[in-house]
C-alpha cells in the first residue's frame, strides 16, 4: 500500500487543487477541512488551517470561547456528534438528527491515537486489559498489573487520576510519567524504597487558535484572547533549552507574526494519494 503523504502535503495541494477546479461542488469539497477531534490539537489546526486560508477538549467557558474565535476565521465547529466513516470523497457523522454527510477532499485526524503494533503485542503477552483504542491499563505506579519491572508510559498508557478519571493524552503528562518510571527504575536497581503512585501535577492547558488568540487553563485560572497568547509564547520560549535559542526564537516570531508569514510555499514529493 503507497504511504499517505505528509499532512502540509496535502493540505497545499488542495488549494492548489481548488484554485483549479471548475465546479464549484468540487471547488468546495476541495476547501473543506473536516478535523476530528475537539481537543487541543483539533483547535489549534483548526485555527492554523484559516490562517491560512484567509491570510495566504477544555472547561466549557474556554470552549465557547475558542469556538467564537473559531468562527470569527470561517471555522464552523459540529459538536456532539460522531464519525462514523472516511474515505475519498468525504466523512459521515451521527448526530442529533441522524447521519450527515459532508463532503471533504481532505480529513485530518485530531481525536486521539491508537496502539502501535508494540504496544498491542505487549498486552497479548502479558494479558493486559486495554481499552477501545488499545491504551493498556497500568497500576498507580504505572506497571502492569502482574510484571512489576515493566513500566507503561504515554499515550500507550491508560493511567487514572486520584478522581478515577483517566489522564489525558497530553506531552506534560507523559514527560511526568517518564521522569517518575526513571527515578522507580534507578531506586530499584539501587536498592532503595519504593516512590510513592505517581501523582500527575496539572500545570494546565493551553491552545493558540490565531494572531493573538488563545485559550489556557492555567493552576485552575481560565483566561483567553491576547494574555492567552502571551502566555503560550512565554511557555514556549521557556521551555527552549539555550538563552541564545530564545532569542532567536522569539525575533523570528515577531518576525512572523508581523508579516503575516508570507514566504513561498511549495509542493515537494511524490505525488499524493488525492490527485487524480
């Protein structure tokens, strides 16, 4: 089977196929982006595709927050529903009123991950139990049940909060539960006392929808609009190792953010898997 190509791929070529169609049900099918998947990364592709469009899973305040921002950039959100179907032409949802139709040249998928071939051997082999997606269940110290030397970490993991809720599938949870895994491994490879169940610490939740406009979740505290932005800039300028690379970092931002990023972008690569 021909490897699908890369996400940027296809999204350029269908405006480039847009730009060329001469019937407008094909013209739209070519414009329409269907993303599955209302969390973080589905809101944060959401705003980067009408970014480029128009210039070339939070709290429910936050939520309608993002979806009016959203719609100010030519977003139309669909919530509770669900995908039943993908293929060339188009995605099928169950809603309210029965399933619908709509047709999409490109589908992008923003719901979530399943297990890699890895991870479904390593519960047939140790008779884990998994959930729908195949994420294997794991005890508080993020063992599996029965085989305490084998640790479980990220998005393969289905951990529980204290709640009983499970984590989300999220980089700030699996980097806590990598350090905490290599501090259990080094204590009993040293001889030392057991870590207490691995504690997941909510720093919070951040999204950029646009030129400034975000949505955060931040130690409890909900802000959106221009602080939002800020503070995702500043996370993520922080988190770069070197002062040097911050620097850099944030002059080529401003850079950006005041040219509206209007460089040349090209379609490179082997054909894609949508052209006729």
């Amino acid at each position: 089977m021909r490897k699908p190509p890369p996400s940027g791929h296809k999204i350029l070529f269908a405006f480039e196929a847009a730009e060329r169609a001469s019937d407008p049900a094909e013209r739209r099918a070519w414009l329409t982006f269907a993303i599955v998947g209302g969390g973080p990364t589905g809101v944060e592709l959401a705003g980067a595709l009408a970014e480029i469009a128009r210039h070339t899973s939070y709290p429910e305040d936050l939520s309608d927050k993002a979806e009016r921002s959203l719609l100010k950039l030519g977003v139309r959100c669909r919530t509770g529903v669900k995908v039943t179907a993908i293929d060339r032409e188009g995605i099928t949802f169950e809603g309210p009123h029965g399933s619908v139709r709509m047709a999409s040249r490109t589908v992008l998928w923003a719901g979530g991950v399943t297990a890699t071939e890895f991870g479904k051997l390593l519960a047939a082999r140790t008779g884990a139990k998994t959930d729908n997606s195949g994420k294997i269940h794991v005890r508080p110290d993020l063992t599996i049940p029965g085989y305490p030397s084998v640790f479980v970490v990220g998005d393969l993991a289905l951990a529980l909060r204290d709640g009983g809720e499970p984590l989300p599938g999220v980089a700030q949870v699996a980097m806590q539960q990598g350090t905490y895994a290599a501090q259990a491994i080094v204590r009993w490879i040293e001889g030392r006392p057991e870590l207490p169940p691995f504690h997941y610490f909510d720093k919070g939740e951040l999204a950029v929808i646009g030129r400034a406009s975000a949505v955060a979740r931040i130690f409890g505290v909900h802000i959106s609009g221009w602080p939002a932005w800020l503070v995702w800039v500043f996370v993520h300028l922080m988190y770069l190792v070197q002062f040097q690379s911050r620097v850099i970092v944030f002059i080529q931002w401003g850079f950006l953010y005041l040219t509206f990023s209007r460089g040349a972008r090209l379609i490179t690569g082997p054909k894609s898997g949508c052209e006729k």
